[in-house]
C-alpha cells in the first residue's frame, strides 16, 4: 500500500516556465488537498477536491490550476513560476466527512530561480 | 475563515520530561482537531486527534485536552525522548460539503536534548 505519492521530489524552474507536480493515493480517499509549506507560515491550502470532477480553492490559489479526472490523480499545475513560488509542496488526502485525518505524501521541494 | 495560532514557535526541553504544545481556534464550528508530526524531509503524520464531544484522549505517552468555552487545545508529551524530536503542528477542521477542510497552525519546533 502505497498511501500517497508525490512526483518529482525535488525540481528547479526558471522564472515563467510552468510545470506539473504529480499527486496519487490509492487509498480510495475521495478528499484531496494541496498545501505549501513556508518557513514560519506553517501550511496553508493551495485548492481541494471533494471528488472526481469537483475541485474549490483554498486560501493561497492564485497561480496554480488543479483538476481531478479520477478518484486517485491531483495535479497542481503551475502555470507561469514566480520566485514567490519557491516552497515545499505537500498534497494530502481523506475519506469524506466530518472527523477524519489527512494521509500527506512525502512533499515536493520547489526553487524558482 | 478558521484562524489557528499555535505556541510557541521552539521548544527544547530534557529528555525524561514533559512538552506543552497549545493552540487556539476561531470559529466555534471546528470540531476536530488533529495533531501532526513532522520529522525532517518528511511529511506530516498524524499522531493523535480528538473531537469536539471529547475534553481529554490520550495515547501512551501522547494527551490532547480541549477547552471548547476557551476555544484551545493542547498537546502534552510525557517522558519525552530523543526521538520526539521534529516540528508539530496543530490543526482545526471547518467541515465542507465531504471533506475536512483543515487550518493548519505555524508549528512549534521540539527538541529533546540529552
């Protein structure tokens, strides 16, 4: 059992090139959630999704597209990298309803240079 | 929105005693609260959490109490280790439509020295 898998671990952009990081769980987990991580900041909500075809931002969306085909893909999509981008990338995943914990993949480290 | 402030920011304690990790939430809707560790390179993992019809849990050496009137809630580490050591975060949940929105708090870096 996998739980959730993140893809690349580690890449560097250059300022305007866009990218995808990869999110998978083969959980059967109908939430899935992506958060960035910044020193002191702790990790804010990138954009969910509740099920296959219905995504909602979260608090820091603007510059990223997410969309959900299937029950166990996320992909985040930065579509023209800033420097302000620069962060660790944490996709997360649940069952639905009230009350239950994340599973957290192992993270992506991004630099744009 | 959810507004969870957590404290403090480090905290470094001797190996054998005791961790309080506190936070505090919001919106009085939140009704869970989980905790998560987090060692270096990797990502959170949840250790406990606890529910809003519940004042106290505890697991081995790891309790969590809500004050719901006070809207805060607390992580307590007893007989603390080495391998405690890693950053904490706590979080509460704003339920939306099927899935549990959490707002995270900033994290309290803990180290356990020897």
């Amino acid at each position: 059992n996998a739980g959730v898998t993140q893809t690349p671990k580690f890449q560097v952009l250059k300022t305007g090139q866009s990218m995808t990081l990869q999110c998978a769980q083969d959980m059967n987990h109908e939430y899935m959630s992506w958060y960035r991580q910044d020193p002191g900041m702790g990790l804010r909500l990138i954009h969910y999704s509740v099920g296959a075809g219905i995504t909602d931002q979260g608090e820091v969306p603007n510059g990223y597209n997410v969309s959900r085909s299937t029950t166990e893909d996320f992909p985040l999509r930065l579509l023209s990298a800033a420097p302000s981008q620069t962060s660790v990338y944490f996709c997360a995943s649940s069952y639905t309803g009230r009350n239950y914990g994340y599973t957290f993949g192992s993270g992506t480290r991004l630099t744009v240079v | 929105g959810e507004n969870v402030e957590q404290h403090p920011s480090t905290l470094s304690v001797q190996e054998g005693d005791s961790a309080v990790i506190k936070c505090t939430y919001s919106d009085s809707a939140s009704n869970y609260f989980p905790w998560y560790k987090q060692e270096l390179g990797k990502g959170p993992q949840l250790i406990i959490d606890i529910r809003s019809n519940v004042g106290e849990k505890k697991d081995q050496r790891i309790a969590v109490t809500l004050n719901k009137t006070a809207k805060h809630f607390s992580l307590h580490i007893t007989e603390t280790q080495p391998e405690d050591s890693a950053v904490y975060f706590c979080a509460a949940s704003s339920f939306t439509g099927g899935g549990n929105k959490l707002t995270f708090g900033t994290g309290t870096q803990l180290k356990v020295e020897l």
